[in-house]
C-alpha cells in the first residue's frame, strides 16, 4: 500500500479542494454559527443600516469570484444579491475556490459606516453541504435513503441526468488515480466506478477521498474480489448487508459502490466519529454496541487503523 498511496496522493490533493466533503466541517460551521449568534437578516435589510449593524456576524451565500492577497493579507470576491463583496480573511479557506458557491459567516467590522468595506470572514462552508446537513437537521433523524437500484441517482453514463461541475472538475484526477491502482479494469469499468464514487459521495454527503481509502482497504478496486467469509465486491459488502442495502448484484461497480457509501455514510450519521463507523462498517454496529466503542477484535482496530492512515495520505496530512 506504501507503494501505491504516492500515485494517488498528487492526483486527489489536487482534487481536494474542489470536491471535499469533510467529514465534520459542516458541523463545525453549524457549530460556529449558533456560538456566534449570528443575525437572521437579509443583505438588503443590512445596507439600510449599516452604521448600527457593525460588531454583528450575517450569514450571507453567493459564489466567490475572485481571491486577493497582498502581503500577509488575503481577501476574496463573493458575489452575493447581485452585489461583489470583498470579505477579509486570515487565510482562504479551501471552499472559497473561484467559482464555488459557499455560505459565509461574516462580521461586519467598524468601517463599515455608509457601505459594507470592513467584512471580516469568521467561517465559511460548500453552500450545498450547509444546506444538505440543515434539512437533515430539522428532520430531527436520519432521512431514509432510497434503494440503490430504484430511486437512487443516476449516472450519465446510463442516460441518467448530467453530472454537477463540482463533480466533473475533479473526474479526471480520481479517473487517473483509480486506473493506477487496479490496471487490469477496463476503460469503461475505471470511467464507472470514477463516475459512481464522486456521484453517490455527493448525494450521501461524504468526502469520496473517505471512499477511495475504503474501497483500497477492502477490495484494492479488484471487482471481483470474494473474501473466505464471503464478503463481495469493491466495498466487501456481506450477502444479509447487500440485500438490506437493495443490492441484487454486489459485483456490479455502480451497485457495490452506491450500497457501500450508502452504508458507511448511516454509520457516520449515527456515530458521529470516524473510527466507529469504520468499525461499525468492518463488525457490524452489534460490536460497537456491545464494547461501547471500537472492538476489541485486532482485525477491526487493525482496519480501522488502516482506512484511517489511507484517508489522512489522501487528504496530505
């Protein structure tokens, strides 16, 4: 694995930072917007009175259109109610790439007497990522998830419906990683399995770098691979955990592949913690449940260690 992680790392570092759907970073957003009381008022209603608005943090979502940095400082352009914003900032955070749309969680500083000069970032998130977590979060619960093979997305490259731009700016990267990893799948079969991680890792809301480290872990992107317990395909899934997941054939890429982060992204949710998803994912929540934590089986803490050390390459840490 040593060996390989080095033909992966430039391609999806690269990628990260147009297709990263952190683990928690949503979180710590939501975390920080409701510590910093932010007001719940439009930007129009802002500029009627800015004076008295200063020291408030808004919320505010546009797409940013341009990075600037002189010196120690940096600032970006967010484009927002038909208004170009420039928002300061420490340092640029990775969602505020040219040409993302992001919600920002800004502060209004004391120059801002007549116009909106003095913004100053105080966190910033993917706006679809915020958006997504909100409505699961009003739900009170995990929303049920559609069966993979009825209501789950399609994939263009079954006449479904177009893939986003968040996607297609990162195929080519993930395409390249992939076919390196496993040379003996076909052009088809890499454009696929690309094409099914980085649609399903957006449509369940987890980062497909997560995907990638799983799926090397369990499989190496070997279709086929059978294990002696009888676990199938790219994501290993068991016979019992296929059928629940509506997996009828766990050796088709796009079913394993949509079944699999179907799976690990309700460990997330419930769990709230990588290493006891992986661990949940690897023995089942019964042992989770039973040892009130990670298992005290070496093959679990072993692979939990082990996605875990992928993951963290693929991210460069």
């Amino acid at each position: 694995m040593r060996v390989r992680l080095p033909i992966l790392l430039g391609a999806l570092i690269f990628a990260a930072s147009a297709c990263s759907a952190g683990v928690s970073a949503v979180d710590e957003y939501l975390k920080l917007k409701s510590s910093l009381k932010v007001s719940t008022i439009s930007l129009g209603e802002v500029k009627k009175n800015v004076s008295g608005r200063v020291g408030n943090v808004i919320e505010l979502s546009g797409t940013v259109s341009g990075t600037i940095k002189s010196g120690n400082s940096c600032s970006f352009v967010l484009s927002c109610s038909g208004e170009s914003l420039i928002i300061s900032a420490d340092k640029i955070p990775e969602c505020a790439s040219n040409g993302n749309t992001i919600r920002a969680l800004v502060e209004l500083g004391p120059k801002n007497v007549v116009c909106l000069s003095d913004l100053k970032l105080r966190g910033a998130a993917y706006e679809w990522e915020v958006a997504k977590r909100e409505k699961d979060l009003a739900a009170k619960s995990v929303r049920p998830q559609p069966a993979p093979d009825r209501s789950r997305p399609e994939l263009a490259s079954r006449g479904g419906s177009k893939p986003s731009e968040r996607i297609m700016a990162v195929f080519e990267p993930y395409r390249a990683a992939i076919a390196k990893l496993n040379p003996r799948l076909s052009k088809a079969q890499v454009e696929e399995i690309t094409l099914s991680i980085l649609t399903y890792s957006e449509y369940y809301g987890i980062d497909p770098r997560l995907v990638v480290a799983l799926i090397i872990a369990e499989s190496n992107f070997n279709i086929n691979a059978t294990s002696p317990k009888g676990a199938m395909g790219l994501g290993q899934l068991m016979p019992g955990t296929a059928r629940g997941l509506g997996v009828r054939n766990a050796y088709d890429p796009k079913q394993n592949i949509a079944g699999c982060i179907k799976l690990m992204s309700g460990h997330l949710n419930k769990y709230g913690h990588l290493s006891l998803a992986l661990s949940a994912y690897n023995a089942g929540p019964g042992a989770v449940k039973k040892y009130g934590g990670v298992p005290p089986y070496r093959e679990t803490q072993n692979y939990v260690a082990k996605v875990t050390a992928i993951y963290n390459a693929l991210c460069g840490k």
